[in-house]
C-alpha cells in the first residue's frame, strides 16, 4: 500500500512541493541574513537595524503561514482508513433473567436463541448488539447551546 | 510596509536599501497577478490529499470484499476480476421530462437493481446462505459507494489540473469536508455487513422487533414480515423487513397489503425511522410527527402515502434521531437504548389516538442487518 501511494504522487504535485520547498529555504535564509544584518547595525543606526530586523520577522512569518497553510485541514485529520470497532452481544435467559456479555461473533442476531444458560434449563437469548462504548471526548464549552 | 518604511530606506540611500526595496516591489507584484493562482495551487493540493485517502479506502474496501465473499461464499476460482467489473455496476436514472407514471418504473427499476445483485452475489458466493448473501450485496454496495466517490472527485481533481479553472477546482475543494464524513459514513459499514452486526439504520426494525417478538409471524409482501400483537385492547399489526439478513424489504407493498386485507379499517399508522439529525442534536433523539418516516428513492413513501390518503387514514411518525455516520456503522449504544423509547413513543401514541377494538399498523422501516424477529 505504501508503495501505491508513493506511486500515486504526480509528477506536477511532486514539482510543485519541491518549489514551495525552495520558495522557503530561499525566504527563510534571506530572513536569517535581515535578523543578522539587523543586529549588527543595531549599534550604529537603529532605524536601518528595525527595518532589517522588521524585514527578518517578517520572513520567518511568511514561512510560518506558508508551512500551515500549506497543510490543508484535511490532511490535519486523522487518516482515511477502514475503523474497526468492538461490538458485543448481550445475552439473557428469559426463565431465570441470568445476563451474559461476550464479544460479538458472525451470526448473532438480536432475538436469537442462542447458548443453553448456565443457570437453568433455558436458552439464553441475544437481546442486545451494540458498539463498545468510545472514550469519552472532552467536553467542549457548548453546554449553553 | 513600503510607504511607511520608504522615507527611512530613502534617507540612508544604500544598495542594499534599494535591493530590499526591489525585493519588496517585486513580491507585491507578484502576489497582484498570481494570487488566485497560488489559491488554486493550494486547493489542489488539498483534493490530492484527500484524494490519495479515498483510493486506500476504496481499496481496503474492496480487498475485505473480496476476502468476506471468499470466507463465506467459499467460490471456486478466482473473483477479483468479477468484483472489479460489478464495482463499475450502474443504473440509468429514469428520464422525468413526463413525470407521469414515474413511481411504476422506478418501482420496476428497483426490483430490476435488487434482482442483479442478487444473482451476482449468488454467483460470487454459491455457499452463502440467503441472509449472508443479503449482507454481502450491502458490503458490494458500500464499496461500489466509495468507488463512485473516488472516480468522481478525481474526474473534478484532474479536470481542474488540466484547465487550471479555479472555479472547478473550488467547487469540489469547499465540499471536501462533507465528502470526507460522507466517505468516512460508508467505510464504517465495512465491518458491519461482513459480519452482520446491526447498523444505525435498523433501528425502526428494532423496534417492531421488540413489539412483534413471541407473536405468530406471516410473509405479507417481500421480504416482509408481520405479527398481529394484541396490546391493551388493541391489535397492532406490526411489520418488518425479514431479517436477520442486510434488508429493506418492500414496506410500501407491505402497507398496501395490510390495508387491502383489512379494508382500510386501521385507525392509525405508526412509522418508525432512524432520521437525520442536527448539529448540536443528542444521538438517539426521538421525536415524534406525522407522515411517513421513511426514506430511499422516494417511491416506497410515494406509494405508503396514496394508500393512506385513499382509506384517509392518519399517519404518525417517530424518528430516532442520528448522525451520517451512525446511519451504515455498527450501532451505537445510544441508538440501541432510543429503541426502548421509540417502544414506548408507539405505546403511548396507541393509548392517545385509539380507542380499545381499533387496530393499529407499526411499520418498522430500515436495514434489519443483525435483527431478528
């Protein structure tokens, strides 16, 4: 799989990262150059120092917002894949109402006979299919929506 | 940035003053000419991104099809070239320029769709039992989902590479993150119809299961099943589609056949679906109406909706409410305890609009993958 993908870039996408590469290494020295240009006339003249300093800042800002924006907020999220979750199945007697939970298995149903009950005589059935509980998420301050 | 800056540079003329001021010059230039051509840059690569996600899962999607229709229906010889010709599996949707007569065909359209899957799945999977082989059209229909989501979102993709038209490419850029849930909904599935669990569309089937289970069952349409359930003086003829296989069944003929039978003497029609939540709605709501709870292509409740006007009789509606993602995903717990409700939403709706000697018909609508009866 992780062939494919890399087979998958196209030869313009691979073009067009290298460029945005170059675009910020050429930005990002040119920025250190300002800074340093800047701290070296510090001394001397001020105003010319805050230019150069301003122009450096400036730079490394441009490459800041360059590399977020860049990453879409798609590629942010969590990757595309096929999730499996745990499902159980609950199972009950209806003579003697003894419970059981096991993890689901290929053909259960609910409403199924479907073990003897370890209790009594009677078949336990499957009254409940349902998804493991996720972990809680933070709570997010909406609680006045 | 120039203009307040120009006088300062101005004042100590020196090369590098003048190169800074270039630079400057020159970037502003730039980005007047080519600003939407770094905006249209940006979005593509935001499709591509996305777009290499899609194509992993549409894979992995049909990979685990292949292996579930390999382990259960144990076909001899091999089915990837079969599966890879019936992912590209379409249907012509029907000219409406005349409108008339529309729901026939659509009705003769869907059970053209139903019986070619099914002789597909009975090919691909000779061992597989009817309700493994039901299951197993619904996986082939996930992946024949995310299929069609890849191709068309990389026909938009390459399009707009190839005209660099910003208004392509951002047509399809802004309803990215709906794609990506819409996509992530279907992937979900996956594990649901291999394995046969209950889905969060199969909670109105739930709930006529609870109502109807230890009564005497009967076929009134197909794949459908009803039971007659007496319940404080009342009968509730209770009705599903047939499980536990991956199933919607035929409701509307369903409904059409109880009346027919009875002569239109119901009192009431009870619909229970899973429906579409809100943003900012609890999962596993349930919200009381009228009409017909149900969805698809609009010809089941087409058809539910002229039967009950011809015998005029109301119809109530309960909605168990859920979000995209819950709809073809294994079920939620929340949405399994919004059955108990729903129970008791039908109960109290009986008490409230009939009377003791009235009969009441519980339709039970969605996929009852993972339910009995």
């Amino acid at each position: 799989m992780g062939e494919k993908k890399g087979n998958m870039a196209s030869a313009a996408g691979m073009t067009a990262s290298w460029i945005a590469y170059a675009a910020i290494l050429i930005v990002g020295l040119l920025s250190l150059f300002s800074l340093y240009m800047g701290f070296i006339n510090y001394a001397e003249n001020v105003d010319i120092a805050i230019i150069y300093i301003f122009i450096g800042a400036a730079g490394f800002a441009a490459i800041g917002y360059m590399l977020l924006r860049g990453k879409p907020n798609v590629a942010k999220q969590e990757p595309l894949d096929v999730k499996k979750v745990e499902v159980y199945t609950t199972l009950e007697c209806p003579k003697c109402q003894q419970k059981r939970v096991r993890d689901f298995k290929r053909g259960d149903f609910v409403f199924k006979d479907d073990e003897p009950c370890t209790r009594c005589d009677g078949m336990m059935m499957i009254t409940k299919i349902a998804r493991k509980k996720e972990e809680e998420k933070k709570k997010e301050e909406l609680s006045w929506l | 940035m120039v203009f307040l800056f120009g006088p300062v540079i101005q004042a100590q003329e020196t090369d590098l003053n003048v190169i800074l001021q270039m630079i400057y010059s020159f970037a502003f230039i730039i980005y007047l000419f080519y600003a939407q051509k770094i905006q249209t840059f940006q979005m593509l690569r935001q499709i591509e991104v996305t777009l290499r996600k899609i194509k992993n899962l549409k894979e992995e999607a049909r990979n685990q099809t292949i292996k579930t229709l390999v382990e259960i229906g144990k076909p001899s010889g091999d089915i990837a070239p079969r599966v890879d010709r019936f992912m590209d599996f379409f249907g012509i949707g029907l000219e409406n320029m005349d409108p008339a007569g529309i729901v026939d065909k659509m009705d003769h359209f869907l059970k053209t769709s139903k019986h070619i899957y099914e002789a597909e799945v009975r090919v691909l999977a000779p061992n597989a039992t009817p309700t493994e082989r039901n299951n197993l059209e619904n996986l082939i229909e996930v992946s024949q989902a995310l299929n069609i989501y890849y191709k068309v979102i990389r026909h938009f993709y390459l399009l707009g590479k190839k005209t660099m038209n910003i208004y392509i490419i951002m047509q399809i850029n802004m309803i990215l993150p709906q794609l990506i849930q819409m996509v992530e909904a279907y992937s979900s599935g996956i594990q649901a119809f291999q394995e046969g669990m209950p889905i969060g569309d199969g909670v109105g089937a739930i709930v006529a299961a609870k109502l109807m289970h230890g009564y005497p069952q009967r076929d009134i349409a197909e794949e459908i099943v009803a039971a007659e359930v007496p319940y404080e003086g009342r009968t509730l003829i209770v009705f599903k589609a047939k499980g536990p296989g991956g199933s919607v069944g035929n409701p509307d003929e369903g409904l059409i056949n109880i009346l027919n039978e009875r002569k239109g003497k119901v009192k009431i029609i009870i619909t229970v679906d899973a429906a579409g939540k809100l943003e900012g709605e609890p999962v596993g709501q349930v919200s009381e109406g009228i009409g017909a709870a149900i969805g698809g292509s609009g010809k089941e409740k087409f058809k539910m909706e002229e039967v009950t006007n011809k015998y005029k009789i109301p119809m109530h509606a309960i909605a168990i409410k859920q979000g995209m993602e819950h709809v073809v995903a294994p079920l939620v717990e929340p949405l399994f305890d919004a059955t108990d409700k729903a129970v008791e939403s039908v109960k109290r709706i009986v008490m409230e609009y009939t009377e003791p000697g009235d009969t009441v018909v519980v339709a039970g609508i969605g996929n009852t993958m993972g339910v009995g009866q």
